[in-house]
C-alpha cells in the first residue's frame, strides 16, 4: 500500500514507536512541533475523520484514550494537546486518520 502511516504501522518504514496495541500504533513525529509530539494512528486505514462511519465510534475513542495514556508516561501533567486535522484545509497532510499530541511546552492560541 502508498499510505505513508500504512508502511509505518506495518513496519516497511522505521519508526521509534511509542505505543502500540492490536488497534492503533503510536511513534514519534520525526518533524516535532513540541517537545512531545507523538502521532496515534489506527492500524485500520481510514484517510480522515471525515471519513469515520459510526463503526468506528469505539476506535476512535481508543485513540483518545491512548493519547490521554501516553500524556500521563511523559509526564504532562501541566497539560498538553490533542489535535486532529482533516482535509487540505483542516491542515492534514497524511490521508490517514491520525491524532496529534502535543506537549513539554507552553502551547499557545490560536495554533495557526
């Protein structure tokens, strides 16, 4: 498969993993916006949220637990963020759903 996440998940492209289950993998961004910036992506290739059925209600709150869990192992107790872009103009450049969490520094509003 092209999808860049897909050959990450299934390991035809290295990665330094960060967290992974039978339903998502998580890795380090290799263009960190922050001091932690890990990408949660399904091991199912969905190419955004907006293409996200309702089948898919139950993974998605899966990602957002994973970065919630992930926050909590590097200590980002003074908090953090979770983003999700979609489409061109929603800032997505990866056509598979994936979830930012970023963190380790102030954050600051609006992000762009």
């Amino acid at each position: 498969m092209s999808c860049l996440f897909c050959q990450i998940v299934n390991g035809t492209i290295p990665s330094k993993a960060v967290y992974q289950d039978d339903q998502c993998y998580a890795f380090a961004d290799i263009t960190p916006q922050a001091p932690v910036h890990v990408l949660v992506v399904p091991r199912e290739h969905i190419a955004s949220l907006t293409d996200a059925e309702k089948s898919h209600h139950d993974l998605l709150g899966h990602l957002l637990g994973v970065a919630a869990e992930i926050a909590r192992t590097h200590a980002l107790s003074k908090g953090y963020r979770v983003v999700i872009n979609s489409g061109p103009d929603g800032g997505q450049s990866v056509d598979h759903l994936h979830v930012h969490l970023l963190g380790g520094r102030k954050l600051t509003w609006p992000p762009g």
